[in-house]
C-alpha cells in the first residue's frame, strides 16, 4: 500500500529527474542546434504541461532542425505535414479507401491514418493551409483525437503539435483563427543567434557532420511528469497571480492598464489562465524547484498570453505589438 507521505517522495524523486532530463535533453539537442537553448527550455515546458506551442521565426533559425531533433532525443514517433494552400483535411487525419479482397472479390472500406497519428507533430508554416483544414488540427489539438466518416479516432498518448510560422511573408497565408491560437499553450519567438554562436553555427554546418542524438527518456516517462506537473503545489496566491494577469489584458472599464484599454480589442480568456499555470508548474520542475512561484507566471505570461490578444488599429497604426504590452504589464506588477 502507498501512503501519502510514499508519493510525496516518489514525487520529488521525479522532480529531481526532470531537472537532470532537462539537461541531458539541451546537451543532446546541441549537437544539430547551436544557440537556442531557451526554445529547447520553452518547447519542454509545452511538453511536460501537455500543452501546444507555435514557433515564430524567420526561416532559417533552425526551427524544423530543433523540432526533429527533439522527438528523437524523447524517443517520440514524429512527423512533419508542410502546410499548403491545397492541403486538405484527410492529408493531416488520413481517409478511407475502397480496397478489394482478391480471392473473395469483396471490396471494403480501410483506413488509412495520415500523419496526425503521431506523438509529435510538426505543423511547418501552418498558416499556409485553408480554414477548412484548420479545423480539423483543431480537433485534434483540443479533443486528441479525430473523427473520419463520423468515427471517432483517438490519437496517440502523449500527443502534442509544435507548428511554426514564418513572420515576414505573407503571401499566400491565412490569418490563424483566435479559437486555434488560443489552443497553443505558448507561441515562442526564436531570434536570430548572436555573432559567436552564428560563427559556430556555419563552422558546425559546414565541416564533417556527426549528428547522433542519444535518446533521453521515452514516451511513458513523459506521461508521468505530464502527471507530475499537475500535482506540483501552487500556493493560492500564485493562482490569484496568473488570473489578475490575464483579467488584466481586457480592455473592460474597469481596468487599472491605460495601454490595455487604448490598444486592446479582445483580451485572452480562462484558458489562458490555465495554460499560465501549467506552464509555471512545468517551469518550476525544469529549473530544479518543487513549488510554482510568481516569478515563474511572470516569466511565462508573454509566452502565454501575447498570442491571445487582439489588437485594435490605435495599436496597429502606432506599431504596438502583443508582447510589447504584456511586457509592459508585467513589468508594471513588479
């Protein structure tokens, strides 16, 4: 029989493993990305709170490279659908085709899955598909699992989307829909690497390649810390934090944030709170630590909450940008 006090420390053994695995997993990683290590850290913290993360960066910043190079290292089965204007929604949840039995003569119907029954999925440039398959990533995204031909398939466990998005064209693109952003637990920003590390990055990519990535932990493994981080305690105070944050991105007249309420047509919702949390939680865990801290929502709040926001043309018109007010908001709170 398990006592209370025996998973305590059960899981505060795995918390300390989570701290080590985070390492282990940016060493690994370093070997085909040089100079990211924040995303790695941001992409884990997506990963552990079971939440979904869109990766915006201009291309070339390694962002497909550090994707795949992730599932490898977490030992996850991975597949990448390059979105498209023509792309249709049984390329990314597969169909059913009419097959013929030859020695009866007797056809039926077989599926055939597509690329979304996977651990991790990478949804590359995913503004470039039409709204009708948007949706039907969404479904998948929010339920982990979809419906073909009104049956309803479950996806894989654990099961998360890591899409990314080119910032600069857009030509041939369609606007995401606030219901799918607002799916995407963090929308992480990958900027260009500094002199020394772009200096490693060319001597790396143009010398002898050795790229082997060594697996770190397993898709069970990941299903328990998953478990974990909603079981790391968060004080009520913590909590009260992460909601105030986000009530304070709505532009309502009784907000304190004169920038909300000039350059803020739509602010996020409860979700936004909840994803705030977990990631906080998760946060904790990788950095060593066992308890969400305020600092932790403070530091994920422009992750969480910049992509949720929509801006009014006071806002456009003056170049205001999501994370610069939620910046300012946070830094306002200090």
């Amino acid at each position: 029989m398990v006592t209370g006090r025996d998973k305590m420390e059960q899981d505060q053994k795995l918390a300390d493993e989570v701290f080590q695995i985070r390492q282990q997993v940016g060493l690994e990683i370093a070997k085909q990305v040089i100079g990211q290590e924040k995303a790695v850290e941001q992409l884990l913290v997506a990963l552990f709170a079971g939440g979904h993360a869109l990766l915006v960066g201009v291309p070339g910043l390694a962002k497909t490279t550090l994707i795949g190079a992730l599932a490898q290292c977490l030992d996850l089965s991975f597949a990448r659908i390059q979105f498209t204007p023509d792309l249709m929604p049984s390329d990314v949840t597969g169909t059913e085709i009419l097959q013929e039995d030859k020695s009866t003569g007797s056809r039926a119907f077989r599926f055939v899955q597509g690329p979304v029954f996977t651990n991790l999925l990478l949804a590359d440039e995913v503004n470039r598909a039409p709204p009708k398959t948007q949706s039907a990533l969404l479904e998948a995204m929010q339920e982990r699992h979809v419906t073909i031909a009104g049956e309803t398939r479950k996806l894989p466990d654990p099961f998360v989307v890591f899409a990314t998005q080119n910032p600069i064209e857009q030509e041939g693109t369609y606007r995401l829909p606030e219901a799918q952003l607002d799916r995407f637990m963090l929308a992480i920003r990958m900027d260009y690497p500094d002199l020394d590390q772009e200096l490693d990055v060319v001597r790396a990519t143009t010398g002898p390649i050795s790229t082997k990535i060594n697996k770190v932990l397993d898709p069970k493994k990941i299903i328990e810390i998953q478990e974990l981080v909603r079981r790391v305690p968060c004080p009520d105070f913590v909590f009260r934090e992460a909601v105030e944050i986000v009530r304070a991105t709505r532009p309502t007249s009784s907000s304190k944030w004169p920038e909300i309420q000039k350059y803020v047509r739509w602010g996020a919702g409860p979700r936004a709170a909840q994803h705030l949390v977990l990631a906080a939680k998760a946060l904790t865990l990788l950095r060593g630590e066992y308890t969400a801290t305020s600092d932790a929502v403070k530091e994920m709040a422009t992750l969480v909450l910049a992509h949720r926001i929509v801006l009014n043309f006071h806002a456009e018109s003056e170049r205001i940008s999501e994370r610069d007010l939620i910046t300012n908001l946070i830094e306002g709170r200090r």
